[in-house]
C-alpha cells in the first residue's frame, strides 16, 4: 500500500514538472494578438536611419555669431537698437506743452479743439517749412511717416526677427503717445487714453495699407496718402510739400534697401536724419530762376528805349 502511494506521488511530480517546461519553453499567444518582433536596439536603428541633417541658414551658428541668431541677447539687442532708432523717428516733429502755460490757460487750441505746443527744434522742416502745426497729430503723423520707412525694411528679415523688430517698434512709440497724453495734454484717465491708443492704432494699421498702395500703383497715389494722413485733406495745401515728402520717402526706402542686415541699425539712423528740406530746396530753385527771369524781363519791357547815338561826319570821308 505504501508502494503504490508513493508511485502516485512520483508520477504526479512528473507531470507538472513537463507541464511547467511546455509553458516556459512555448509562449502564450492568443488568436487576436501575434508574436511581436524582437526589439531592436537604439544603434541599430540609428544606424538603419543615418541621413545627413538638413541646415537652415537662421538657425545656424554662424548667423548667431553675426548678432542675427534667436536668442536672449538678441532679444535685449533689438530692444535697445529699436529704441535708438524709434527716438530718431520722433523727434522729427516733436513738441512740448509747459505746466505753466496749462496753468497760466495760455495754451492755444485749434477750431476743433485739438491743443497746440511750441515746437523743440523751431527751424524743423515740417512746422516751419510745411506749415505743420506742433499738435500731437502732426507729431503722430510724423512719427509713423518715418516708423514706415523702417517696417518697409525689416520686412526683408527672417519672420521671427521682423516680428520682433515690429512689435519693438510699435511698443516704443505707443509709450511715447500715452507719455505724451498723460505729461503735455493732461489726460489723467487711463481709460480714456486707452480709448485713444485703440484709434491711434486703427490709423497706424490704415497709414500702413494707404503707403504700400502708394509704392505700387505711383507717386500720384502715395502724395494722395501722405495728403489724407499728413495733412488731413486740407484743401490749401502746396503741392511742393507733398512733392518733396515724395521724394524724401522715396530715397530713404532705396537708401534703406541698399543697407546690410548686420549694419541696419546703424545706417538707418543716419539716413533718417537726412534733412527733408533738400526736396524741398531743389523744388524752389527752379522756380526762383523762372522768377527772376521773369522780373527781368519785365523790367526791361517797362524801361524805355535808348535812342542810339548818330556817327560824326568822317573828314577823310568828306575830302
């Protein structure tokens, strides 16, 4: 009894332990799911996929090392050039209201109630020259005229550097309009300069189109733009000033164009600061010859004849 007990037993161990080798040697698998492959390790992958890198020229290393790369000090560098530049933009017609001319009420106001300052620089071509009134329009108008004259150019940059430069820009000289509405015109609501910001915005967005029609279609369509925006569609304009800020407009974007990405800073400043009189100079000259010679000649149709002097006798003639 004992033995067949014991038989029992072994036979049992037997059949488990084949059991348990069948189960470690086969793996289960069910009708829905196949064996998956064997993994492959990371450098056979890498080597079945090896391709040379493509390169883009904005992001490479070299671009960097020129100060044209995206990065934190290019961001600050943008900053602090767009700022110089933007100051250059502005003082072209720049004005000032005093507090004791606020408080003295002697500051002057136009038919529609727009105030009006003394101009910074008193010989400015476009107050004294154009007849432009020192009003924060005519300093807005200014401003943009020569803020166009950059966007134009930093439009030829790489996306992410234009926008930078763009929104840089325009930063700098919102600042300086609700600066402006705060310090000179005494505007102490904040919504209400907020409310202000948002038109002038509207009209910086309008200039933009207005000028880029004026580049395409003609110097008619763009003096026709600078007419509305600068000078408000007044009807007593002279059409020598339109001219010449034609003009002016004209070759500072082939001066600009002309200019290097890596020395735009640079050069935009100066070819800004190229005085807008010259246009307006060259203009005057033929009409100041066409008037002095037209004074001559009625002079000289108004001054009576000379009568001509008769010839004395010749004795040896007569002999």
């Amino acid at each position: 009894m004992t033995a067949r007990i014991m038989t029992a037993r072994i036979m049992t161990a037997r059949t488990l332990t084949a059991k348990t080798l069948t189960m470690t040697k086969t793996p289960r698998t069910s009708k829905n799911h196949a064996l998956l492959p064997p993994r492959r390790t990371p450098s056979s992958w890498a080597r079945q996929h090896q391709h040379t890198p493509a390169r883009w020229f904005s992001g490479t290393a070299d671009k960097r090392i020129l100060g044209m790369g995206g990065s934190l000090a290019e961001s600050y560098r943008v900053l602090g050039e767009s700022e110089r530049l933007y100051k250059a933009c502005s003082r072209a017609a720049d004005y000032h209201i005093t507090d004791e001319a606020r408080k003295k009420d002697e500051v002057e106001r136009l038919e529609d109630g727009e105030e009006l300052g003394r101009p910074v620089d008193k010989n400015n071509v476009w107050h004294k020259t154009f007849q432009l009134q020192p009003s924060f329009s005519t300093w807005s108008h200014v401003t943009m005229l020569h803020l166009y004259l950059l966007n134009a150019r930093v439009r030829c940059f790489d996306r992410e550097a234009y926008r930078s430069w763009q929104q840089q820009l325009v930063d700098h000289f919102f600042f300086e309009c609700e600066k402006k509405m705060h310090l000179d015109h005494n505007i102490t609501s904040s919504a209400l300069r907020q409310r202000y910001l948002k038109d002038i915005f509207v009209q910086w967005r309008g200039l933009l189109l207005a000028y880029d029609e004026g580049l395409v279609k003609g110097d008619a369509v763009l003096a026709s733009a600078v007419w509305r925006n600068l000078f408000k569609g007044a009807p007593d304009v002279d059409p020598r000033a339109l001219l010449a800020i034609v003009g002016w407009l004209r070759a500072s974007l082939v001066a600009l164009e002309a200019t290097s990405d890596m020395v735009f800073a640079e050069r935009a400043e100066e070819i800004l600061g190229k005085p807008v009189a010259v246009f307006w100079t060259r203009l005057e000259e033929p009409f100041k010859q066409g008037a002095a010679a037209a004074q001559s000649a009625a002079t000289t149709a108004s001054s009576p004849p000379v009568p001509a002097q008769k010839s004395s006798p010749n004795p040896a003639g007569a002999a």
